[in-house]
C-alpha cells in the first residue's frame, strides 16, 4: 500500500488493490467469523467513503476471511448502549439509540453510495448483519457452502441496518422476504440463487474469488463515467417512480454525454479495437 494511502490503518478489515483499478476489501476478524464489533462498522464506512474519492478505484470485491463471510452483530463487543440504558430516562436512551443505528446504516449506506459498482463474494455464514450488507452491494456471487439468515427476530428486534428495506426490492418475492424475516430461518446458496439474493452460485471459495475479481476486471475497463454514471441512475430509479427516473436521467446524460468517453467507445466499437479510459 502507498504511503499516505487511506486504506492502510485499518484493524478489522483489509483493502488492497488487486489490480491498477479493482480495490479487494476483506472483512478481517476470522478468529470470530467476521462478526462485527464497533471498530470494524466504524472501518467500512470510512473505506467506502475513502472508495468514493478514490479516482484510482473503479470496482471493489467485498468478501470474508478466514471460513466466513460475516456472522453478525459481535454481541461480545456491542456497544454498551445497545443493551444497557445506565440511569438514563426512556427519551433520552431513545436519544442515544437513535444516534448508534443512524451510524451503523450510514457505515453500510456508504456501500451503496460510493459511485463504484461492489461486488460480493459470499462463502460460509452470512448472517444478520452480515445480510445487511450484503444487500448495499450492487452483485452478489456466492460459493455453494454460503449460508444466509435474517437473524434479528431471534435476538428481540427488528433489523435495523438496511435488510428490511433493500431486501424487498433485491428479491423478486414479497412473501419469501417476510417469511425469512419472521422466521430467521437459515437458507442456502441455491434458495439464494432462486430467490435473486445472489446471481451466480460457484462450487468452491476460490473458484468464487477468481469470478468476481474477473468480473470486477471486466468492468474496471469500462468508462467509469458511464459505470458510475449507470450505478448512479439505477439506484436513484429504484426509489422512484419511472417518470421522475427518465426525466433525473434526462438531465444526467445532459452533462454526461458530453464526456470524450462517449466518443472513445464508439470509435472503439467501430474498429474493433480496445481502448483505455481516464480515471473520474
């Protein structure tokens, strides 16, 4: 890592280039399975953040070390407030929790709003939070060992991170989100790859790993005004309705067409020949 980089401070997860454009991130407590304590929240929030500035990152990989993807909330380390009011009054505690959760979302929001597209590598467990996360990503690949849970019910609350309203609109079944939410009922990866959590489902860890760096390759060689530009739009349509979509993307592409891009790959697409593209 180069000095000064602002990926090489942290404790609970890795971020190393893979190469010139593709950043790996690696959640990196094994030892625990991954589950996340405050410290590694805290660390993926400021790497995506880190990613969005970063003109020299076009795609990243997330994934888990070790023999895990994530196992969740690391109830060891939780933070004191989760469980515990002190002395504090009923609105006052309401105060502080409101605060800690609004944090956490914004750790996975982050995800989904650094501009580069992120792709998951899912094996082992990948369990409530783990879950969370996995929904702020833009693909999800998976080995056929992962396991996935909507853990929460069975710990007295309802997810708060992001599943309950990305998980809907990730999926193409209604019921199916509510039954495993209800139920925090452990499924696999061919449920996963039926229900459309994940798009491709791989035989083994490293066959998983070599797909989605080769994916995350493909599309590094992209124009990241286009890539970007695409990521952006598509998130903004699934919140909205269509017409309020064409008309936002009408005035994006205003500005966005007129990038030398546009030009390059149409003459790149005419001669048959690849070209290269500047960082954003």
């Amino acid at each position: 890592m180069a000095a000064g980089s602002p990926y090489g401070a942290f404790q609970c997860i890795t971020a190393t280039f893979a190469t010139e454009s593709v950043l790996t991130v690696q959640l990196n407590r094994s030892k625990q399975r991954n589950a996340m304590n405050p410290r590694m929240w805290d660390e993926i929030g400021e790497c995506f953040r880190a990613v969005r500035a970063d003109p020299d990152v076009r795609v990243v990989v997330l994934s888990g070390s070790g023999g895990a993807f994530s196992a969740g909330l690391d109830l060891k380390e939780s933070p004191s407030d989760l469980l515990s009011s002190g002395n504090r009054d009923a609105s006052r505690q309401a105060y502080r929790l409101r605060t800690l959760v609004l944090n956490l979302q914004a750790s996975f929001t982050a995800i989904q709003d650094c501009d580069k597209p992120v792709i998951a590598a899912v094996h082992g467990v990948c369990i409530g939070s783990g879950v969370d996360m996995l929904t702020a990503c833009d693909i999800r690949y998976c080995s056929a060992d992962a396991i996935f849970s909507v853990k929460e019910v069975d710990l007295g609350l309802a997810a708060d991170v992001g599943t309950l309203q990305r998980l809907q609109k990730v999926v193409g079944s209604d019921s199916w989100v509510r039954e495993v939410c209800f139920t925090a009922r452990h499924f696999g990866s061919d449920e996963a790859l039926m229900q459309g959590l994940v798009s491709r489902v791989f035989p083994n860890p490293q066959a998983l790993t070599d797909a989605a760096l080769e994916l995350a390759t493909s599309i590094a060689a992209k124009s990241p005004v286009a890539v970007m530009g695409t990521k952006h739009l598509l998130n903004y349509s699934r919140d909205h309705t269509v017409s309020e979509g064409l008309a936002y993307t009408a005035v994006w592409n205003a500005a966005m067409l007129q990038s030398k891009d546009l030009t390059k790959a149409i003459a790149a697409g005419l001669t048959k020949k690849p070209t290269t593209f500047a960082k954003l």
